[in-house]
C-alpha cells in the first residue's frame, strides 16, 4: 500500500511539472497548417461499430465508410444519418460534421481549412454497403 502510495504520488509530481513547462508546444505535433480529415464514422446510435470500418485515401481526397449492408439499427436509415467527421487539430470545417444529413446519395463534402488559412481540401465522404468485411 505504501509503495503505491509513492508510485503515485511521484507520476503525480512528473505531470504536474510536464504540464507547467512554459516551452510545450503543439505545432510539431499538430501543425496550424494541416488540413485533412482524421476521422469519419456512423453514429453508432444508427450502426454499431463491429458493422462499419473507415478507408481513408488523402491523396484523392476520398474517405470511404464501408458498413455491411441492413445493419442501420431499428427505425434508422440513410435518409438522416449522422456521420462524424473530424479535421485536423487547428482546422475549420464546412459544413460542420455531427448533424444528421441526407446520406441517400451515399456521399457529401466536406471542405477543410487549415488553422492558419494557407490551406484548403475538400473531401469526399462516400458511405457504401458490403455483404462483409
């Protein structure tokens, strides 16, 4: 007990003092001018996660989400769905991910801008049925 005691209290005294460090700084991690889509998936309110899977190809600017096909839970359909899509840490985007949309057509753009403004990408989100992955 008393050993994990002091293991916690000195990973508590390491954070404190990685978080005070004035010289942290994000941009080697998350450049300002990025501008791509990171993330993209189904609400799993409208299809589980085990149903779906996430291709994502950013030199054609494409993102596939695959799920398998009648998996939309009880009432749900792509009429309005709501797949979110995430950008880059710092980057904009338009329209904003997370709202139930018309996905009947199977795909929508998403437009990115970077944080700093110097770079703009528009994706394209496809949603497509298999039989299995």
């Amino acid at each position: 007990m008393m050993i994990r005691n002091i293991i916690i209290a000195m990973f508590s005294v390491l954070f404190l003092c990685t978080a005070c460090d004035d010289s942290y700084d994000l941009s080697d991690v998350a450049p300002d001018n990025d501008a791509r889509v990171i993330k993209a998936s189904i609400d799993v309110r409208y299809v589980d996660w085990k149903d779906q899977r996430t291709y994502y190809d950013h030199d054609t600017k494409v993102i596939t989400v695959k799920m398998i096909a009648d998996s939309f839970k009880s009432g749900k359909s792509a009429d309005a769905l709501i797949i979110y899509v995430s950008p880059t840490l710092w980057a904009s985007m338009t329209p904003i991910g997370g709202e139930e949309e018309d996905w009947s057509s199977g795909q929508r753009e998403y437009t990115i801008t970077s944080g700093d403004k110097s770079v703009s990408n528009t994706y394209t989100i496809k949603l497509e049925t298999v039989v299995s992955f």
